[in-house]
C-alpha cells in the first residue's frame, strides 16, 4: 500500500489543496485583481478542442481511415486520430503515419499528440523519430519527446535525454530530471540542487520533490533552506517541507515518476508536460 502522506508521484497540486493556491481566502473585486504566479498559461479552447481527447467517435475506424485523419483533418480530428492510433495495435503503418504526418504537422499540438502516441506505440523507429523532436521550436512538443523517450527506453536514450536537462523551458528540463531519477536515484543529487535554484517556481518545486529520495545531508540542508524561504512560494515551501520528512529509500522505491502511468487520466490529458488550466 502506497503511504498517501508521501505523494510520490509529484508534488501536490495546488488545485487539489485550495488553502495553497494563489489568492486563497481573498475576495478580489474582479478578474485583474487576482495574481497568479504559477507557471501557468490560461488558453481560449473551444469546446470541440477541448474534446480531442475523445477517442470515442473514431473507436471503431481502420487504421486505414485514422490515418487519413491525421493526414487530411482538421487539427482536432489530426489530434483524435493520433491518440486512437496509439490506443490500437502497434503497426508500421500507424508508426509511419505518426511521423509522416504528425510530427511533421505545422500545428504544434499535432506534432505533441504524435510524440505521445508515438511514445506509447514503442519501438526503435518511434524512438529515433521521437529524437528528433527534441529540436522542435515548439516547447512542449520538446518536453513530451522527453516524456516519449522515457517511456520507449529510458537507459537507452539516457544520453539524448540528458541533454534536454540543458534545454531553455522549464518543462523539458523537469521532465528530464523526473527521467533520470527513476534509474540513477541519489546520483541525480548535482543536478537536483542546481534545478532546487532554477528560475521556474515549478522546476524548484519538483526538485524539492525529488531531493526527498537523496539520502545525503547537502539534500537536506537545501531542503530545509527551501522550506525556511520567506520569498520562496507557499507550494515549492511546502513540497521541500514534506520531503525532509519522507523516507528516502521508500521515496526511490515507491517513485514511479510523472511521466509515465497517468491513467487516471484520458489519454492525452493532465500528462507532466501538459500546460496547465486553471
């Protein structure tokens, strides 16, 4: 039984625990009073967008049809048809597709969806195609190659994905830290510390996350000066605070990480990488 106080597979959401979330028990007088600081983007989607997720309408469609989809659609149709083409069964043909026309899209969040289905199809063709698009100009088309390569083979594209440590958004360089955690552990420590003084508020939260499976006193005192931050925020505070008390060899055992694993979710949604929505 997984111990619930330990949250393992990331740090907890501040919509999860409102009394942590910007302007808790404040009563603004309208929408430009309330701050948020968190790294968050807040999008216009429309309904039909939001439901690209929604492999429902094309569950029973060939292979042949969805990959006509993804190749002539709209960009929702082409996000639908890339996760229901990673919801089958792997194919060199749904492979094919997937980097013919997905990863080679001109919408960004195609090209996303492909290196997520292409991450969950598998395989060495996926993979080398996925590395490609650790170069895409797109952010979070970088971050979720991150979070497909893990998936396809984490100690195998060890190397590709510790060069995204070295990348200029903070969600690519989470999303390879929470990669190279999962194997090397306490030996992630150097990188842990230098993330733990990142820019981003959320790669410092998730490096106070992760410091908590080091068992190694340089951890601790950066942890403790994290959770004794006045400046720092209530949730990276928190989160440095919850990992001084964990046990970190539990921590490594019991870490799955959040890149992988998110079935809770719909496919395509609430994935480490995922801007957030508020």
């Amino acid at each position: 039984m997984r111990d619930e106080e330990e949250a393992t597979d990331g740090p907890t959401d501040p919509r999860v625990h409102p009394e942590e979330s910007p302007g808790f028990d404040e009563d603004p007088d309208g929408l430009e009073d309330i701050e948020v600081s968190r790294d968050v983007t807040i999008g216009e989607a429309t309904q039909r967008e939001l439901q690209a997720t929604d492999t429902t309408p094309v569950a029973d469609a060939s292979v042949a049809e969805t990959v006509v989809d993804l190749r002539d659609g709209d960009a929702v149709e082409q996000r639908r048809a890339a996760l229901a083409l990673a919801e089958g069964p792997r194919s060199e043909a749904a492979v094919e597709a997937l980097i013919e026309f997905g990863l080679a899209d001109d919408d960004a969040d195609v090209r996303q969806f492909a290196a997520e289905a292409l991450g969950e199809l598998g395989g060495e063709r996926a993979g080398e195609a996925v590395v490609s698009a650790l170069d895409d100009d797109d952010p979070w088309v970088r971050s979720e190659a991150v979070v497909a390569l893990d998936r396809i083979d984490r100690r195998g594209y060890e190397s590709r994905i510790e060069r995204a440590l070295e990348d200029d958004h903070h969600a690519v360089r989470r999303n390879a830290a929470v990669s190279l955690f999962k194997h090397r552990g306490e030996d992630l420590l150097p990188v842990l510390l230098e993330q733990s003084r990142a820019d981003s508020e959320r790669l410092r939260e998730w490096a106070a996350h992760l410091l908590a499976g080091v068992d190694d006193e340089r951890a601790d005192e950066r942890l403790r000066e994290l959770a004794d931050d006045e400046s720092e925020p209530k949730v990276v505070r928190s989160t440095a605070a919850r990992s001084l008390d964990a046990d970190p060899g539990k921590f490594r055992r019991q870490f799955t990480g959040g890149t992988e694993n998110d079935s809770a979710d719909k496919p395509g949604e609430s994935r480490l990488n995922r801007r957030p929505d508020l």
